[in-house]
C-alpha cells in the first residue's frame, strides 16, 4: 500500500519540488496540461486517474466536460443561436438535477441577487417598451445569457473543469485570430477605410469589437502561459499574446488601445511585494511617454478630426439625454432595435447611424432608466469588491487568478464607458461574473459522516 501510494503521488497529477529542482520533469503530459504549476509539491488541484472514478464519477465527468466544451466553442465560433440556446438549456438542467436540493437550502448572496434584480428588470422593462415585440425578443436573448451564467457559475466550481473551459476558450480564440491574420495578410496591397485602419477582417464584425475580446482575454492567457505545466499549451498562450498585440495594432480601435494601457497601469498596482511596485510604475510611466511621443506611429487616428468629437459620439449622447430626461425612471424599454425605432423617430436628421448608444451606461439608462443604471452599478460593485477580496485574502493561485480576473473586468470597463458590448464579447463579459462567483462564492460543503455508535460497555 505504501509503495502503490508513493506511486501515485509521483504520477502525472504530482510533481514534487524536488524534481523540478533537479530537473528531472520539465514538462507535464498534456492530459494534465490543464492544471497549473504545483503549490507545495503538489498539483493544484489534486487530480484523481480515471481508474480511481467510479461508474457514477466518471459518468458526471464525462456530461461536465462535454456541457463545457459545447459552451465554449458554441460562444466563440457561435454557429447559430439554436446550437448554442441547446448547450446552455443542457448545461442548466443538468445543474438543476445535480444541485436541485442546495438551492433553497442557503441564502442568496449579494452578486446572485444583483444578476437577479437586473434580469427581472430588463423582462419587466417588456411591459411598457415602446416596442413589446423587439423587447420581448431581444429580453429572451438576453436570459439565455443569464441561463449561461447559472450554468457556468457551477460548472466552475470544479477547478479543474474551469482551467479546462480557460484553456479551450483561448484556444477557441487563437483560431478565430489566425483566421483574421490570414485575412489581413491576404488583403494587403487593397484600399483600407480610414487611412491605415483594417475593417474588412475580424470575425467578430467590428474592429472595436474584435479588439474588446482580444483585450478582455489577454490577462487570462497571461495567467494560463504563467501557469502552465506543458510547453505546448505555454507556445499557444504566447502565440495568442502576440497575435493579440498585432491584431489590435493593425485594427486600431481607439477605445481597445486605451483601456489596454488603463489594465497595465492597473495590473503594476497590485503587484506584490510592494517594493515592486514602484519600479514598475517607473518602468511605465516611462512606456507610456515614449508610446505619445509615438503616437501618430502607433495609432494615427488619434490625431484626426474625430478625436473632437468623439466619433459622433458627442451628438449622439447629447440627443440621449433629451430622450432620458422624458423617461428617467423606467426608461423605454430593452433591446436595439427597440432604442434605433426611437432615436431615428426622434431626430430623423441625425446622421449617425449607430445601432446602439456607443456607451453602456447611456444604453442602459435609455432602455430601463435610473433603475436599471442602479442595478447595473450594484452588480459591477459586488464583483470588483468581491476579487479585490480575494485577492488580498489568498495571494496564492486562486488570488492571483482572482487578480486576473479583476484586471479584465476593469478593462472592459472601461471599454464600456464609449461603446456597447454585443454578440460575443456580451457572453464573454458575463462570463466573467460567472467566474467571480465560482472562485469567490461558498463551496458547497458535504454532509458530515454519521457518528458511529459505541458499544453499550464502551470502549471496553
């Protein structure tokens, strides 16, 4: 027993600190690709081999991965809504099977009842849109991302099942970025829109959009090319990096470049000891000197006549706030096509021809009012207030992955001051939340064991 224990302790799911010391084990099997770098001469978490599993295990493990892995690829190659409502309709009923007796048995914390109170406000908001139809459909889209969600914020509970769903997204990812480098290399020498600008390529539609996603999952591939145990999987992060770093050159979204240097001076601020702190605010406060010494190499648009007026952006938000000081409370009610009935009605001469408010703010405020603003700030207070909690509770993985987390939702933040997450980069958001609720929430304890009944003599 001892020597089939000692066996497994230097298996595939352990590496101790005295064979990385020696050298011995340089690289993990790819099986084990997913879990990250050993905390006291341990993987994190301890992985079990499949011939431990029972019948039972292994069945639920197999439904797990196959639910992640469907959400995974369905959200970021999005083949059709109908695909992906079926994985997530999958994914919360198999939720609701396995924790259909835990529910009701504790309270609801806060982020839960702030996804909760927003959800029912944007339904609610269906009753008196001044469009019923577009808001009952564009309300019905918008729950299957909260249906998401639920779903993913369970599924995460299992560490490993979340550094799996990490790893096949950025994966998922990379390939929609080689795609668009082809594309880009294949269109050289072909007139661009707007000076130097690339709009034909990226596959998530807009520039700005692409650049959102890429932005929003750099940290995360960071964390994953720090963390890994498999060269492999560590070239494929660095790849993406870099792949990242060109695409939102060559795209050159205005909004993606500055919330990208807001997360870096953000990241340099929780660095740890504190003593490192000041050296790398040193380090870029000097960057970015040099980057607006060199802007017009980096960026161009940034000195064009557009930077004036915000790209329209001014005129729109300005014909906003007549629209919202009409409808403070409530609003008009959710969707976009609801909000371009309305803002086309109201000022037909307008010549901007955006789908949506270009701020997510204004955007919600004219869809469910003063009401659906507060919702939206309570929900992005809890979760900020919940990972820095984290974070400066367990400065271990599971903070720095926190960290990580945090570091993305304050960039897309940002990012959402001037523009309007949609399609992908929506889910992508709310996946974050997802997240800060598994890795911050309360673990599901077990029952304890029954007490076993001594003899009526005692022990004896």
């Amino acid at each position: 027993m001892q020597k089939d224990s000692e066996k497994r302790m230097s298996g595939p799911g352990f590496d101790s600190g005295s064979e990385r010391r020696r050298g011995v084990r340089r690289s993990a099997p790819l099986a084990d690709a997913w879990l990250p770098k050993a905390e006291n001469g341990r993987t994190v978490p301890p992985r079990k081999s499949w011939s431990d599993f029972s019948p039972v295990e292994r069945r639920n493990w197999l439904i797990k991965a196959g639910l992640l892995m469907a959400l995974s690829l369905t959200l970021v190659l999005h083949p059709s809504s109908a695909v992906r409502d079926v994985a997530v309709a999958a994914a919360v009923l198999f939720v609701l099977f396995r924790r259909r007796w835990s529910f009701f048995s504790r309270k609801p914390d806060q982020l839960a009842l702030a996804i909760v109170a927003y959800g029912i406000i944007v339904a609610a908001s269906a009753i008196y849109s001044a469009h019923p139809n577009w808001s009952i459909k564009d309300a019905g889209k918008f729950l299957v991302v909260l249906a998401m969600v639920f779903a993913a914020w369970h599924l995460f509970r299992n560490r490993v099942f979340l550094f799996a769903f990490l790893q096949l997204l950025i994966v998922s990812v990379l390939i929609v970025c080689i795609y668009d480098v082809v594309t880009y290399l294949d269109g050289l020498g072909k007139q661009w829109d707007w000076g130097e600008r690339w709009v034909f390529g990226p596959y998530y539609g807009h520039p700005n959009t692409a650049s959102a996603v890429l932005l929003v999952l750099v940290p995360v591939s960071l964390f994953l090319l720090v963390t890994a145990r498999n060269r492999l999987l560590k070239a494929m992060q660095g790849c993406f990096v870099a792949l990242t770093l060109f695409l939102m050159f060559i795209m050159a979204s205005r909004t993606a470049q500055l919330s990208l240097a807001v997360m870096i001076v953000f990241a340099a601020t929780l660095l740890t000891p504190r003593k490192r702190r000041l050296p790398a605010m040193a380090v870029l406060v000097c960057l970015l000197a040099f980057g607006y010494l060199s802007l017009r190499a980096w960026n161009p648009r940034f000195l064009d006549d557009t930077v004036k007026t915000l790209s329209f952006r001014k005129e729109n938000w300005s014909n906003l706030s007549k629209l919202i000081a009409k409808r403070p409370v409530f609003g008009y009610g959710y969707g976009k096509r609801n909000y371009q009935t309305i803002y086309h009605r109201s000022f037909p001469r307008s010549p901007i021809p955006y789908e949506h408010a270009h701020s997510l703010l204004f955007q919600t405020t004219f869809e469910t009012g003063v009401v659906g603003l507060a919702a939206i700030l309570w929900l992005w207070v809890v979760t900020v207030a919940r990972l820095f909690k984290s974070y400066f509770a367990d400065r271990g993985l599971w903070g720095t992955l926190s960290a990580t987390v945090l570091v993305s939702f304050v960039g897309v933040s940002i990012y959402c001051l001037a523009e309007v997450p949609d399609g992908f980069l929506r889910s992508l958001c709310w996946l974050l939340v997802a997240m800060t609720g598994a890795l911050t929430g309360k673990e599901l304890k077990p029952k304890p064991a029954p007490k076993a009944v001594e003899p009526a003599g005692g022990k004896g």
